[in-house]
C-alpha cells in the first residue's frame, strides 16, 4: 500500500477545509456527506476526483449510527451544504452518504432523508469501511472504522467485501472514561482527549477501551486470514492509538497520518455508483 499518496490525498483535502479550488460552471461534482456521532462532514470533488472543498461541524445528533435528532441534523446538513455552494459559486446535486455496518434499510432510510433536506439526491449508501476502502484501495485485509459511537469492520478478499460487522464502542466512550478518571464534565473531557499536549497521558487513561475495540475486532475475524487491519475515523487520531491496537490484536495494524478525513473522502469517491449495502 502507498501510504504517501494515501496521505497527499487527504493533506489536499484538508487544505480545502479553509480553501476553495475553482471549479467549472459545467463540471460534474461529487459530494460526499458524513452523518458522524462527534462530526459531520461534506466533501466536495472535481470531476477529475480531486477535493475543492469541504465543510463540517461538530454536533451529537447521531448515537450509534442512528439519527437522534432528525432536526438538528438536517439544520447543519443544510447549513454546511450552503456554504460549500457558496464557496463554490455552484448548486450541489447528488451525494453519496455512508452508514455503519448492519445499519438496517430504514434506519439508513433516515439517513437519505437528512441530506435529501438539504436539496442533495442520494445516489448511493455504502457502510462506512467500505468507503474508507476506497482510498485505501486494500486487496486483502480488514479494514477497522472507529467514529464517535461505533466500531465498524469490512474484511476484503480479492477487493471485495465479505464480510461486515458494527458494535457500539467509539470515541464517545473514550470521552466518558476521560471524564471519570478526571472528574470532569462530558465536554471538557472531550477537549483534554483532543489536546494534542495531553496525547500520552490520554493514551495511559482509554487503553483499556482500546483494547476492548481491538477485541471486537479479533471476535470477529477469528479463523480467517488477515493480512493486515487498517485503522481510520476519527477516534484513531490519538498519537499511538494504533500500537495499543496491534498489541491487543496481535496482528500487523497500519493507519494513514490523518484517519479522520479517510471515509468522508471514500464516501465521495462513491458519489453517483447506484450502491447500497443491500445491493
């Protein structure tokens, strides 16, 4: 796997969280929208598949892949997509959005309607490690998406997805074993978990929430071989997340430098397939 140009691809994307790339009156754009339990994001493409811009927020309206409140959902998808289409000086049509794995039909179904609020059409619905694959671009192995609330995992063979499986162990539950070690409030134990200052003593405090992410993981792919798992979302951020990960999970664990940005930029990449995980 090349992971310098893994990582040159989400560095261009997130130069275009502060600025825009031109784009033409006519050209067809790809748009991506991330419906995260700590962030949603929106992705916007070029016709070569290259970011222009990209737009997000941080908010608590998703839990565990659901939408729990559809309101404030739909308000921040509407107001990220208008400033992209500002920036851009362009209508945004189509989108592809991503759900965790095992989301049922009409569950994502909620998920369709949120973007659909904000003028876009849903094109495709993919699970979450899927579309990070599509930046990864991995033959053989497992690929491990770890957000706000859950734990989500597509094993590949031969570039195809065999398997998938979600549990509800995310970033959220680093934040709450944050704020009881430090007897502090749900928010602030979110910025000390962020403090880039505070990433070791961070690490010392979730490990163990790490290590069970790491046997959720192991659970699932016991008996088959796996050549390596991939981390991405944004949970996996944490400075040597991935070696706490690999000890746990006793098998070769890789992770771009920048997880965050890995799916949302996946899920675009799928805008316009006609994909849906029950296809």
């Amino acid at each position: 796997m090349n992971f310098e140009q893994i990582d040159q691809q989400i560095a261009a994307l997130e130069a275009c969280i502060d600025t825009t790339v031109k784009v033409g009156a006519d050209e067809p754009l790809l748009v991506g929208v991330d419906l995260g339990t700590a962030y949603i994001v929106v992705v916007v493409l070029n016709s070569e598949k290259k970011p222009v811009a990209c737009a997000m927020e941080f908010a608590q309206v998703i839990k565990d892949g659901l939408v729990v409140d559809y309101i404030g959902a739909s308000r921040i998808v509407r107001k990220l997509v208008g400033q992209l289409e500002e920036r851009l000086g362009r209508t945004l049509e189509t989108a592809a959005i991503a759900v965790p794995p095992g989301t049922g039909e009409r569950d994502a179904k909620t998920h369709t309607y949120v973007v659909e609020g904000a003028g876009l059409t849903v094109t495709s619905i993919l699970d979450e490690p899927t579309a990070a694959n599509a930046v990864l671009g991995i033959e053989d192995g497992v690929v491990v998406d770890i957000g706000g609330g859950t734990t989500g995992l597509s094993v590949i063979e031969k570039g195809k997805v065999v398997y998938t499986a979600d549990e509800a162990t995310g970033g959220t539950h680093l934040t709450l074993v944050m704020s009881g070690n430090h007897r502090v409030d749900f928010e602030e134990a979110e910025k000390m978990k962020k403090d880039p200052a505070r990433q070791g003593e961070t690490l010392l405090v979730v490990t163990p929430v790490i290590q069970k992410m790491a046997s959720i993981v192991r659970n699932h792919i016991q008996g088959r071989k796996v050549n390596g798992v991939y981390l991405v979302g944004g949970t996996c951020c944490l400075k040597n997340f991935e070696r706490v990960f690999e000890n746990a999970l006793g098998s070769k664990v890789f992770k771009p430098a920048n997880p965050f940005l890995v799916t949302p930029l996946g899920i675009a990449l799928n805008c316009g397939t006609q994909e849906t995980p029950w296809s």
